[in-house]
C-alpha cells in the first residue's frame, strides 16, 4: 500500500502526478473523460473488464496500477460503479463556458435528486463549492453504486470528488 495515502488517509494531487494519474487538457477540451485516482498497488482489475472501450489497461501483474488510454475512452461511466475502490469519476469541462460536471459513486441514502443543489467536497470530504445535480443513475448493473453527476464552477473540477451527505 502507498504510504502517503497510509498517512493521510485520501490521495493529493502531487500523489496523482507523480503517479502520472492526471488526465490531459487536451483531452479534456474534447468531452468527458474518465478519470482513475487509484495508487494502490492491490489485486484488483475489475475496472479493466468494465470498459467496453478497452481503455483501461491494468495487465499484469494484477497489482499494477491502472493506466487509462484517453483517446479510447467516451466518458461512458460504466467504469464508475463497477471499481470497488470508489476511485474513478468521469468529468465533462465542455459541459457549458462556466461549468463543469463531475460523476462520482455515491452509496448513501437518501440519494440526490436532479436539479438539487448540493454541496461539492474534495478528497478529503471538505465543502468546495455548491453543486447542482443534473443526473443520478442507479440501474440493477450498476449492483448498488449510484453514480451521480454533479454541474459546478468549471474552476473546482479538479477538485470535486464527491458531495456532502445529506
Ligand atoms: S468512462 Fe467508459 S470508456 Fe471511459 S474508461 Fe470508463 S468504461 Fe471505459
Ligand atoms: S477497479 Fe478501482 S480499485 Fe480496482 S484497480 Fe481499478 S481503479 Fe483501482
């Protein structure tokens, strides 16, 4: 296990870099896009065998970290509720001029409902920003991990991860 995330209990952008885990602008510029915060180093693949894209890449040894291929990726977010890690959103910074939307698993109840305003929280569960909800998917295939997408200001889309429970 990563020893930062041992320490402090959620990942930080540096930790993301350094793993090489940062989704390009450019293919931000072109619509949503996953985006995989997974640093630890465990058996776990089940991302890899979500994607109907192939876009995700894990391989072995099954411990490696996964590696997205953007190009490949459509942003489709069925990869969201299959990681059993909570570790992958898909963003969309195309969404309009001011905002963006993050999609991210959401197991509590009462679930959002569309056109709620929320408040947004980062990694480490701290209020961001406010939120309006556009979409709560929660089909039998997602097996009882919501994903909710959330409109924000475009500038705390790197930041959002989740929202508050309510
Ligand atoms: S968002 Fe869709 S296409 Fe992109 S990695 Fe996830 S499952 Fe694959
Ligand atoms: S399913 Fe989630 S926790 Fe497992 S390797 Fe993929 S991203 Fe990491």
């Amino acid at each position: 296990m990563n020893m930062t995330l041992e320490r402090n209990g959620c990942i930080t952008r540096e930790e993301l870099e350094r793993f090489n885990l940062i989704t390009s602008e450019e293919r931000f510029k072109k619509g949503t896009v996953a985006v995989i915060e997974c640093i630890q180093e465990i058996p776990c693949n089940p991302c890899e065998a979500a994607c109907p894209q192939g876009a995700i890449r894990i391989g072995s040894p099954i411990t490696s970290l996964p590696k997205l291929n953007e190009e490949l990726c459509t942003g489709c977010g069925v990869c969201i509720a299959k990681c059993p890690g909570l570790a992958i959103f898909t963003i969309d910074k195309t969404y309009s001029d001011t905002e963006a939307t993050v999609s991210f698993p959401y197991e509590y109840v009462p679930l959002p409902v569309k056109d709620e305003i929320v408040e947004a929280v980062n990694r480490e569960g701290k209020v961001v920003c406010k939120g309006k909800v556009v979409k709560v998917l929660n089909p039998k295939s997602y097996d009882r991990t919501p994903v909710v997408t959330v409109a924000i200001q475009k500038e705390f889309a790197d930041d959002v991860r989740s929202m508050k429970r309510k």
